[in-house]
C-alpha cells in the first residue's frame, strides 16, 4: 500500500507545472528548439517562454505588435545568430530597454554555405544545431548568460548543463552508429534549402543539391538552378530528396519525376512538435530525422 501511494505521489510531482523559482526572471527563447535546450539548463529554476509559435518559420518570421510586447517584457532573450533571426535587429530597436541577449551559436565558426549565395545576402550558415556537438556550445552560451541574469543560480546552471551536454553527446555517438548502416556512396542528400550542411559535416554525406541554394527559404529556384540539381541527382544516383514538414512539395515532385529520386517528407528542422508529435525535444527532433534519412538512403 505505502509502495503505491509513493508512485502516484512521483507520478503527480512530474506532471505538476513548473515552479519558477527565481520569480521576476523572465526568459524567452526566440524557436522552440533553444526553448527546450534553454529548459534542460535552467531545470526548475526558470520557466523558459518561447517566441515562435511551432511550425513557424524562423527565416520568414515577421513579429506582431505583441510579440514585440512579449520581448519587451523580457530581461533574457535567446537567439540562435549567426543571421538566423532577421528580424532581430528592429524587433530589438523597437522593444527598447535593456536585457542580456544570448546568442546561442557565439563563437562557432560558420561555414560557407554550399548554396551559392547572392553577395548581397547573408552568406554565412546559420543552421547550427543539426550538429549536437554545436549545440552543447548553446549550452554553454545559454548557461553563461542565464548566470549573468541570475548570479545566485550558478551552480544548479552548471549542473544542469553538465548533465544536458552528456545527453548530447550520446546523441552524437547514437546518429553516429546509426549512420553507419548506410553505406558510405549512398550517404547523399537532397534538401529544401541549404539546412544540412553542419550534419553532413559531421557524419560524412555529401550534399548533392537543393531545392532552393540558399540558406533562407522563401526563394523560388529558376529554371537554370533546377535543372542542376536535376543533373546533379541522375550524376550521383542520389536516392532521396528530404523535406522539412510543412514544406511545398510542388517542386520537389517535379525534381524526383525527371531525376529518379524519391521524396521523403516529415524532416523537422526549425521547430519542434508539440508534446504528441514526432519530435517535442531537441534530442527527439534530431533521432527522428537521422531514422528517416537512415530509412531512406541504406
Ligand atoms: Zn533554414
């Protein structure tokens, strides 16, 4: 009888909403996936908000005048960088006030896009975190910045982030050893836009081609540039073309009947799920799209 009413009491505990217990904090997180590496480090200390809605759209984002408000309201903001949130510059300009601003992505070096970018676009590669081993530098961001804002919650930060970077670290070695069942020709991938590169930096693929070579979306491709990727798909016998849930698969339809590759859709790249969908958490986010590329191409 105790044994029973001591589950039900554990069971009651992890579903109760979180306390915040440093009221007076208030920490918004700009995408849903930095909200929930945000979460891991700030444990029950803080209540981390989230800016966009899931399923938005960071690159096209335009912001209301409440979420100018909802920013404006904040003493901590978090955002990916490395030009990911175009909109940063005037939503921050326009919410005034002062407040530690934590750019996730800090001091990681960003490669050069494979999409042959216009000089007048932002040429880096914001797309960060489809390398684990980079988001355990967010962590290390975010946890720097949290103990700016709340000096007195240093050493649960610090915990925190030390356990969510073991975590990550397995999820390293867990795509690694998943990626290793496909074979070394056939780890190719065609995507939306240019999203993969730091994961195919990471565990070895090539990236043949994409929809849209840039690394925003919204762009529409021209002729010259599908009939390249066209090309490049029958060149190198690329399998699959990969798309990001909620993706126009118009196009890639039109790529796949004249190249020979399937379309595989359903990735999630640049939101979360909700709590019942495929992938509510970062870790969850990145072992649901290494299973569907792995489905895909082995
Ligand atoms: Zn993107």
């Amino acid at each position: 009888m105790k044994k029973i009413f001591v589950l039900i009491f554990f069971a009651l505990n992890a579903c109760a909403p979180m306390q915040n217990q440093k009221p007076g904090l208030n920490v918004l997180a700009v995408e849903s996936f930095l909200a929930d590496i945000a979460q891991n480090v700030a444990g029950n200390r803080v209540a981390i908000n989230v800016l966009l809605p899931i399923g938005v759209d960071p690159h096209g984002f335009e912001p209301t005048p409440s979420d100018l408000r909802r920013v404006a309201d904040a003493n901590v903001l978090i955002v990916n960088g490395a030009g990911f949130e175009d909109f940063l510059d005037d939503l921050l300009k326009n919410a005034g006030g002062k407040r530690v601003v934590i750019e996730a992505s800090a001091g990681l070096t960003a490669r050069n896009p494979r999409a042959n970018e216009s000089a007048n676009q932002h040429a880096a590669d914001p797309h960060f975190w489809f390398d684990p081993n980079h988001a355990i530098k967010y962590v290390e961001n975010i946890r720097e910045g949290l103990t700016r804002a709340d000096p007195d919650g240093a050493a649960i930060y610090r915990a925190n982030a030390d356990a969510y970077s073991a975590q990550l670290r397995d999820l390293d070695a867990w795509i690694a050893d998943q990626i290793k069942t496909i074979p070394p020709a056939q780890r190719q991938l065609v995507t939306d836009h240019d999203t993969f590169g730091y994961f195919a930096d990471r565990y070895d693929f090539q990236i043949v081609g994409m929809i849209v070579p840039s690394v925003h979306t919204g762009a529409t491709p021209s002729a010259q540039e599908m009939a390249r990727v066209i090309e490049r798909i029958k060149q190198t016998r690329a399998r699959a073309i990969f798309l990001e849930a909620g993706a126009n698969a118009q196009l890639a339809q039109q790529i796949a009947q004249e190249s020979g590759a399937r379309v595989i859709t359903g990735l999630y790249t640049h939101s979360l799920t909700d709590a019942r969908g495929n992938a509510p958490t970062y870790i969850e986010m990145m072992k649901f799209n290494t299973r569907l590329i792995v489905d895909a191409l082995k």
